[in-house]
C-alpha cells in the first residue's frame, strides 16, 4: 500500500473553491479500483488551510491516476487557488479504523 498526506494553503478567500476542486477530484480517483482512501479536510485554526490524504494500492496507482484527463483538468482548474503546498509525507498503512480488513496482513 501507498499513502500521502499533505497540507495545502490557497490564496486568501479561495480555500471553498480549491476544496471543490479538491472533493471533485475524490469523485474522480474514488471510483479507481487503485484508491482506498481520499479525504479532504479544512483546518479548524488556519482559515486558508487543506489538508488531503490519500491511500492508495500502489504508488503506481496514485500516479496513475495524475496522467487521467478529467483529473489533469481539475489540477489545471486548482493551480491558480494554490498559494502553497506543504512537503507531502508518505506512508505505509499497516491496520487501523477505516480501510477494509482485507487490505492488511493477517497478524499473528
């Protein structure tokens, strides 16, 4: 498995309409067999802030996903919201709340 996760800051009053972009594009990859997980969350103290976070069966799904036409016309549409972009972190799921149980190993 593959994840990320990773802060972004849209310029001043347009935070609602990257968040748009943003849910529409879980729209989007949510329908990919490859994608387990697209969460877009708004910060409660940075009125300016989102943050998403992505699980995904593959790094080669995630980026799979990038090269799809309706996605590359939604990150064009984004772009100009952005006024910046926080390091992303990866990270591997291991269990949890939340992903189906079949996606992890069995533990002993």
């Amino acid at each position: 498995m593959f994840g990320l996760s990773g802060k972004i800051t849209a310029h001043a009053g347009h935070r609602d309409a990257l968040v748009d972009c943003l849910v529409r594009a879980s729209r989007v990859v949510g329908a990919l067999e490859g994608c387990y997980l697209y969460l877009v969350s708004v910060s409660p103290t940075e009125s300016d802030a989102v943050w998403v976070m992505e699980v995904w069966r593959s790094a080669h799904d995630h980026q799979a996903s990038l090269a799809l036409g309706e996605i590359r016309a939604i990150i064009d549409e984004a772009r100009p919201l952005i006024a910046g972009m926080s390091e992303s972190s990866q990270f591997i799921p291991v269990g949890g709340h939340g992903l189906p149980a079949r996606l992890f190993p069995p533990s002993d």
